[in-house]
C-alpha cells in the first residue's frame, strides 16, 4: 500500500510538471515513478492513510490562501520598512514552542516562515524553533509565537496531524 501510494504521488507529479498526456510521457513518467519508489520508496512517510483523507485537502487550500495572504503582507511590510527614511527595524532572534508533532510538519512550518518576508527560521531544536525576525514587536513570547506561527501553525496541524 505504502509504495503503491508513493508511485501515483509520484507519477501524478510527473504529469503536472510534463502536463502532456502522450503515450510516450505517460511510459516515461511510470517507469521514472517506478525507479523512483523502487530505490527512495523506503525513506518516505510510513502513515500513508493520511494521502487518502479529503478533508486533509481542503486543509491545504485554504492553508495555501493564508500563506499566500500572509506573503502579500509580509511583503508590503518589509517594503515599507526599507523604504521609509528613518528604517524601522528592530532586529532579533525569538523562540517560539511548536504545537506540531509531525516532524515533516515542523519542516514546513519553518520553510513557510523562512519564505515569508521579514522572518528566517534559523534552527530547530526539540520543541522549540528559533527564528529570526527583522521588527521584534513583543519580548512575550505568547505574543510574538502567535504573531510568527501561529497563523501557519494550526492548518498544518491539520494537515499533516
């Protein structure tokens, strides 16, 4: 089952980045996903039953719209910040507990951080991620771990938990 699921992920994929249903693409793309899960199959996910739970999608879209928002903003800020005369910036490092369990959901918890403007993940370590930020607007930390993660943290609790 496990590696049956990573084949159709994987040949799916492949006819999304193709986006060519030739019969020759469609020989190409199976035997890329078979070698493919034949060699790298084993280091996947174990829980595959996650990939078959619809509501898991639906998580997805609207996280992918939040994360998306939350880029616009994010992107406008730093902008201003740069270009305002008197530089309003107030850099520092901040620590902030996870929620998350999944390790792969701390991954992407901290490469959606890093991918937003302002804020770079700098290193997790057991349940805490420690980030960089370029206006530490609080010295709470349930104030600044609402304001960095906790708009992202709870749809990839959904989605990956």
């Amino acid at each position: 089952m496990k590696y049956l699921t990573y084949f159709l992920i994987i040949f799916l994929f492949w006819l999304v980045l193709t986006f060519e249903l030739s019969t020759a693409n469609l020989i190409v793309g199976c035997a890329a996903a078979f070698v493919a899960t034949l060699f790298f199959g084993k280091y996947f996910v174990n829980n595959v039953k996650k990939f078959y739970q619809p509501h898991r999608y639906f998580w997805l879209l609207v996280y992918l719209f939040i994360f998306i928002w939350e880029c616009i903003k994010a992107n406008l800020d730093v902008a201003y910040r740069v270009l305002h005369p008197a530089l309003l910036i107030k850099p520092g490092i901040v620590k902030v507990k996870l929620d998350i369990t999944s390790k792969f959901g701390r991954v992407i918890l901290a490469n959606s951080i890093t991918m937003t403007p302002g804020t770079i993940t700098v290193d997790i370590i057991d349940d805490y991620i420690y980030i960089h930020w370029i206006y530490v607007h609080s010295t709470d930390p349930e104030i600044y771990s609402r304001k960095i993660s906790g708009r992202f943290e709870k749809y990839i609790k959904r989605i990956f938990e």
